[in-house]
C-alpha cells in the first residue's frame, strides 16, 4: 500500500476519533424526537437480520444497544457547527501535527507534516480551497473536487464514513474529565 494510503487512512481514523472525543460532553441526553436517526433500520432489515422476528441472542441486543449509543452520540453531534482539535500523527515514517478549526462552512487547517507547514482555509460554501506555506510569496486557489488531500475531511464527512463502513463500540474512556465512546471501525483497508 502507498505511503499516502497509509496517511489517508490513518488521518481518516484520527480525525474520526478526535470528532468523538471532542463531541463528548454532558450525560444529559438529547431531546432526539425531531431528528431521525442516522442508523434508522427498516423492519424488512430487522427481519433479514433476526429470522422469524426473533432478537434472543445476547449478542444481537448488545449490537442493537451499540448502534443506538453511536445513533445517540451523533444526534447529539448533528447540532455541532463549531469544533476545533489537534491532531498528532506518528508513524509509517510520517510525522504529522494539525490543528483543525471548523466554523459553519469555512475550516482552517495548520498543518506541520515532516517539518514542513502549510495554511489550507476551506470555504465550503463556495466550494474552494486556498493553499499556502508561510513565507512564500504565493498561495493557491482551487475547487474542492481538484484537491486530493484529505484534510478536506469534516466531521459529517466521519458521520458519513460510520454509515458506510461496518463498526462496534469497544467501550468507554474518560478523557479531559467526559466520558466518550470508543469505536472500532472495519473497512477494507482494515480495522482502525
């Protein structure tokens, strides 16, 4: 596997888990009746999934109960519009530190990666990316879909990556004082 695979799937896992842990909060649970869930299962589904309707295992209630914790974490994070966190990546020969900053439709990304800094300021709203390393006399502007970096990940693109990928909640930590939810996430690439 390409070096840069490797970044992206290793940044993809950071970033998802950073949004976790930074989208923890109170255990005061959110009125969630106004917003459907992203992980809503049809009943031909629950019917595939436990033949005759029948749910007795141990196993399928504590999956039922897991996607339900992630369902209810994301409910929660679906109100977010302002996030910021630190990203720190070291390893496959790659040394990488980011800070995020995520506003409405416009993200700021500082990033350091094998000691060399660039500035990305992302403008979702009209869809393009400015670029440029410090002390350089030029910047660049393009559109989001010419940029192949994955710095471009948001937090609903993580939302969006758990709807498509298969994964389990392994448990709880406690970080800076919150508890947060930890999840194992398996794609093709593997499991993160």
């Amino acid at each position: 596997m390409k070096v840069t695979a490797k970044v992206l799937i290793i940044v993809t896992i950071l970033l998802l888990n950073s949004t976790f842990l930074c989208a923890c909060g109170s255990k005061k649970k959110p009125d969630t009746a106004a917003q459907p869930s992203v992980f809503e299962i049809s009943s031909a589904e629950q019917e595939e999934a436990s033949p005759g309707g029948q749910n007795d295992s141990a196993a399928d209630q504590k999956a039922s109960t897991d996607k339900d914790a992630i369902s209810e974490l994301l409910a929660k994070g679906s109100n977010i519009n302002e996030i910021c966190y630190d990203l720190i990546i070291i390893g496959a020969g790659i040394s990488s530190e980011t800070k995020v900053w995520f506003k409405n439709k416009k993200m700021k990304i500082d990033s350091l990666l094998n000691g060399k800094r660039t500035f990305y300021i992302f403008d979702l709203e009209k869809d393009e990316i400015i670029s440029y390393l410090p002390g350089e006399d030029m910047a660049t502007k393009q559109r989001s879909y010419e940029y192949t970096g994955t710095d471009s990940i948001t937090p609903m693109d993580l939302a969006s990556f758990l709807n498509n990928n298969d994964y389990k909640l392994m448990g709880t930590q406690t970080v800076n004082g919150m508890e947060c939810q930890l999840l194992t996430v398996n794609t093709d690439e593997g499991n993160f």
